[in-house]
C-alpha cells in the first residue's frame, strides 16, 4: 500500500512538473513571438519622395529621431521621439521644461555625438546650408533634407508626410486655424489693413515676410501684406526677408508695425535710435499708435511658440 501511494506521489508531481514545462515553453514562444512582431514593426519602411526629389526608404515607426533645425518644437508638440538636436543656446521661454532628455549635437552638428544617440532617422534642416552633410549624416542613419523655413502649415504637413501622421497634423492645423480666427475676429480688422514686420539686428534693420511671426501676422484671417513686401519679398523665390534703409521704411511700412530687437546692446541702442529718428515719426502707423515691440524669442511660427503667440499678439496691440 505504501509503495502504491509513492508510486501515485510520483505520478503527480511528474504531471505537475510536465505542466510547468509546457506552460513555461508556451510563455517563452508568445514573449519570444510579440517581441519578433515588435522588431518586424520597428524594422517596416515606407517609400518617400524628399524634397530634393529622391527617393528614400525611411522607418515606417521611428523610435530615434534626430531633427537638425531650429522648429524642434513642432516635433515636441506632435509627440516625436526625438533624441537629440542642435538645441538653442538662450532657450526661448516656451522651451521651459520641454527640451529635457533630448542630446544637444551641436551646431555646427558633431558626427560622433550623433552617432552615440544610435538614430533610426535624421531629418536635416540644414542641407542647403552644408550639402556635404547629408551625405555623412547618412552613413548614420537614413537621413532626409528639410525645409524648416516654410510657413508653419507646409511645414507641418511635410512632416505629416515623413512621419505618418497626416491625420494629427490635420487636426492641429485645424486647431490653430480656429484659435487664429477667433483672435483676428478680436480685432475687427477692415478689408485691407496691412501690417508689416521689422527685424533690428545689429546696425541692420530687415523686412520680414510670411515666415516666422510673419506667418502668423499675414494669411487667411490675418493682415493684407502691403504691396511692396509682396513684390520684394514674398513673390521672389527663396526670399524671406530683405535689408532696407530708413528711406525706404515709407514705402514698406502698413497700417500696423511690429518691431523685432535682438536682444544684444548694439540692435537695442540701434531700435532705440530708429524709434526716434525723425522718418519714423512719419509714418501714419507712428502717429496712430499702431507699433508693437516684440521680443525677439517670438519670431518664430514653431507649434509650441504657437500655443502662447494666440495669446500674446492680442497683448502686445492691447485688445486683449
């Protein structure tokens, strides 16, 4: 009887240890079978055309990102991985506790420190600026040029493209359209009052165009652009902006004028010399009181500047 019950003991703890092996083996094969679903999806690519008209083969899902320009903040706002770029040495206040974990490389961009950040992608903002850089970038990763320069919304849409999110980019567009609307609607604007803005750097002042805060100023709710900045600037190919002289302010000045100071002591000292020189004070937006000066850290349209810009034109032109 005894060795009967040892026999059954046996029996049982064999069958249980049989079970702990089959179900341990089942376990290993459905971790080992998601995390082959998880390489298989990280390693999909998709066909793109580039701006530079080639055709590359880019990471369907990028985990790695490494973006070389100056609007790292429309990829914050969409929730992009990025893991390094050439991240600004006065960092605007917008950027306050939202550049964290991101690699600063540099700028001009350090190879190696890229290299170290093991990229899926890079997307080169600055390939006009260095056309050998592609080129080296690539031997990194799979590398595409990028105009960071265009109006937010082509910009925006561009990264739609790369990154498969036309339909996010979509809905913050529309998004922003709404909060522009709902803000000129503020200002009860009459069919064509224009506006112009300029940029004091250094002893040299410019016009600006439809890029930067120019983007926001003009467009469909916005502004009327004056003549003279549509046909000296915005209908010259790769223009955004142009040096003038104070004889010519007359000519490019509209109805409402937003001044731009880098902030260094020679471009305030020279803003604080045009303010007061004796062309200013003819012009008509001068004499109305329509000029706003603007900190230099808003010249931008990046989506992240945006969420707040909506918010701060109203109070630079006091209707808020």
């Amino acid at each position: 009887m005894k060795k009967h019950r040892e026999k059954q003991i046996i029996l049982w703890v064999g069958s249980f240890l049989l079970l702990l092996i089959i179900s341990a083996c089942s376990t290993s094969n459905a971790n080992s079978n998601k995390s082959n679903e998880q390489e298989e999806e990280s390693e999909k690519t998709v066909q793109y055309t580039t701006i530079t008209d080639e055709q590359v083969e880019i990471p369907a899902d990028p985990k790695r990102v490494v973006y070389i320009g100056q609007t790292v903040g429309d990829f914050l706002v969409m929730d992009i991985p990025i893991v390094g770029n050439n991240l600004p040495k006065d960092s605007p206040s917008y950027y306050e506790g939202k550049l964290e974990g991101i690699v600063d490389i540099g700028n001009p961009a350090d190879l190696e420190t890229i290299l170290t950040l093991k990229p899926d992608l890079i997307i080169n903002g600055y390939y006009k600026a260095d056309p050998n850089l592609n080129e080296e970038l690539s031997k990194i990763a799979t590398t595409i040029p990028f105009n960071p320069a265009l109006p937010y919304t082509e910009r925006v849409k561009e990264m739609g493209n790369i990154l498969g999110k036309q339909e996010e980019v979509a809905q913050l567009l529309a998004k922003f359209e709404t909060k522009s609307k709902e803000m000129f609607d503020k200002f009860q604007l009459t069919e064509g009052e224009t506006a112009t803005v300029f940029y004091q750097l250094g002893k040299t002042l410019y016009v600006m165009g439809d890029r930067s805060l120019g983007a926001i100023i003009y467009g469909k709710n916005g502004f009327a652009v004056p003549p003279a900045v549509q046909k000296n600037i915005i209908d010259v190919e790769g223009v955004s902006f142009l040096e003038v002289s104070e004889e010519v302010l007359p000519e490019f000045a509209g109805d409402h004028l937003f001044v731009i100071v880098q902030e260094d002591s020679e471009s305030e000292a020279e803003a604080d010399r045009l303010l007061q020189s004796p062309i200013w004070g003819t012009l008509p937006a001068v004499k109305k009181g329509t000029v706003y000066v603007v900190p230099n850290e808003w010249n931008t349209d990046n989506l992240l500047a945006l969420e707040q810009l909506f918010q701060k034109l109203p109070e630079w032109m006091r209707k808020q």
